[in-house]
C-alpha cells in the first residue's frame, strides 16, 4: 500500500490505539501507532497519509500537535477525536489545521468515513505536488527569452505586441512560442497558462 495510504494512530491510551488500529485494519486500511505527538514528530518525516489524534494528550496536546506539524511544513490531512467536545475547541482545532473533528463517543462508520475522506484529501494533494514539481521542471528548462514570451503569453498579450514589448518580429515570436508549447508539453494556450499557474511562477506579463 502506498505512503499516502497509511493511517497514523496518535494517542497515549493503548487501549485506544489498539482499538483505532483493529477497525482501520479491519477495513483494509495500512496502520501505524504512536503513543505521542512527540514519538509521531521523531518518527515520521513526510506529510503522507493520515493522522488520527486525540485533543487530550499529556505533553504536548492535539492543537498543540496541529500547529508542530504545520511548523514542518506541507501537514497530511489530521482528524482530531476528543471526549470534550465544545464549539471553541473545534473551532481552535480546525483553524490549527485539523480536517475533521469527531467527539467521542462515536460511531465506527462516522471515524471509518472521515479517514477515506482524509486518505482521498492526501492522495490529490500528493498528486498535485507531483505535478507541480513536474511543472517547474519544464518551467526551469526555458531560457530567459522564451521565458519573456511565456509571461506575455499568459498575461493575454497578442504575437504582435509581444514583439513590440521585446524588439523582435511576430513571427520571430510565433517561433519562440513554439518551442515553449514543446517544452511545457502543452498543446494549447489554455494548456499552457494551466502549467504556468500550476508552477506558481507567473511574473504577470512582465
């Protein structure tokens, strides 16, 4: 089962852990365990699959954990269990980042739903990345002219006027924005813009 598929347990009950890992198990699912935030934060280094915490925990609590993991960078998608349930909390829990929050006690389909739906979060954000680094690769492979042409191009500026804004002929252009078709493997304007914006490198026409 790939990374982005795995289930983190995080919770200092052994008894819950066990319990969360035999019904994620259970419903087919790849499962790790930590008995802490803390031991999750040593252990694992990438933002793939889930989490599944607990709010109350001793050290370092669940919104604590929220805001340690989005410290680290790009966070997989957490679900946050509490047996305290208030509006504040969840409100807190959400704004450090959590994706869903479920008050104890609850139902095994209600848990089992919110982590599909958190694992299918992780896979289009993993997806995503990839095609963003993707992207930037060919974005990195133009030179500086194309480059030029690229920004105009996507800024809605016509062959003509981007000759203008460079000192060369349209159709000097017109080769230019071949070659940038060729490299971003784009097979139209609108291809084109969609892998510039993806890149997140657009410099407005400039």
């Amino acid at each position: 089962m790939p990374t982005d598929a795995l289930v983190h347990v995080v919770d200092d009950d052994l008894a819950v852990r066990q319990a969360l890992a035999f019904l994620l198990a259970a419903d087919g699912l790849a499962v790790r365990v930590h008995e802490s935030a803390n031991a999750y934060l040593d252990a694992v280094t990438g933002p793939g699959g889930c989490i599944v915490t607990d709010v109350r925990m001793p050290e370092v609590d669940g919104i604590e954990f929220l805001r340690r993991l989005r410290q680290k960078g790009p966070m997989p998608p957490v679900i946050v269990m509490t047996g305290h349930a208030d509006v504040p909390l969840a409100v807190e829990a959400m704004r450090a980042g959590a994706v869903h929050f479920i008050a104890k006690p609850f139902d095994d389909e209600v848990l089992l739903a919110s982590v599909r739906s958190a694992l299918a979060q992780a896979e289009r954000s993993a997806n995503l990345a990839t095609q963003r680094d993707a992207a930037r690769a060919r974005l990195a492979a133009l030179s500086e002219r194309e480059r030029q042409v690229l920004d105009r191009l996507v800024a809605g500026k016509a062959n003509k006027v981007i000759g203008l804004d460079l000192g060369i002929s349209p159709w000097t252009v017109e080769i230019y924005r071949a070659d940038v078709m060729s490299k971003l493997q784009a097979d139209s304007l609108p291809d084109l813009v969609r892998t510039a914006l993806l890149a997140g490198q657009l410099e407005d026409g400039r």
